[in-house]
C-alpha cells in the first residue's frame, strides 16, 4: 500500500483526485431563443389593481369604503385591519406603520386614519380563441 493511499480517508476513486479546487459550478439558466430571459407566468399581460373582500373574494370599488363598510356578499367589515395593506400578523401590533395604540380586533371594522385598501394585482382575461378550431380548444385545457 503507497502512502498517499493510506493518508487519505475515503480510497474510492473519484473521491480527492480534483484535491477540492476544482468545484462545479451550476449551470447557468437557460435563455430563449431571442436571449430574453426566462418568461414568467402571466408576464406581458396587462394588469389592473383590484380590492378584493378577504373572505369571499368578491371585488369591491376601494374609493367607496367607509368605516361602516361591509362586503354586500358575505356581510364581513372592509374597513377592518385585515382588509389593510399595512396588516403583518409579525409587526408590532400587527402594522406596518407607526400606530398611537393597537386595534383591540383585527377583523372588526375600526376608523384608523391609517387604513389603505390591500390591493391585489389581477392579469387581465385573453381573448377567447375561436372554439370551432380543434387545436386551440385543446391549448385551452391547458390554461
């Protein structure tokens, strides 16, 4: 048996023969064939702004909240901490922002000053391919 066999732990062949410098490096990502970037979902199409209600999702007009808000589907608050952009269960009273004293229920309705709709970004709807035409009935299924 040489000595360097015997130094190294492990005689497996393969194990030390780079001598740990020269590492692998991952593959770097694959581009498109125009060189973009990879492409994300829902990227390039247009979206809007909506306010949705936290419980049932139904989306309401933000300029017409009031403290007295309720959803008119499911009769929950709107002007409620949840319903707030600066809600974090993980800050300090529950708020992004500074506030003089916390809110004794998240999810009743309050009249914080500091109250801002949560706003949710929506993709637009694509156009509805003709549903005659076989092959965009099948790319449908995929959507």
């Amino acid at each position: 048996m040489s000595l360097l066999s015997m130094s190294r732990k492990y005689r497996q062949a393969g194990c030390q023969d780079d001598d740990g410098k020269a590492r692998r490096r991952p593959a770097a990502a694959p581009t498109l064939p125009n060189g973009e970037g990879p492409s994300g979902r829902g990227l390039g199409q247009p979206t809007s702004e909506v306010f949705r209600c936290r419980d049932c999702g139904r989306k309401l007009d933000p300029a017409a909240l009031t403290p007295a808000s309720v959803c008119d589907h499911c009769g929950v608050a709107l002007h409620a901490c949840v319903q707030c952009a600066a809600f974090d269960p993980s800050a300090r009273h529950q708020c992004r922002l500074e506030i003089p004293a916390p809110q004794p229920s998240k999810v009743k309705a309050n009249d914080c000053g500091l109250f801002r709709p949560k706003l949710a970004a929506e993709h637009g709807e694509e156009p509805k391919a003709n549903r005659s035409d076989p092959r965009s009935a099948f790319d449908d299924l995929f959507r």
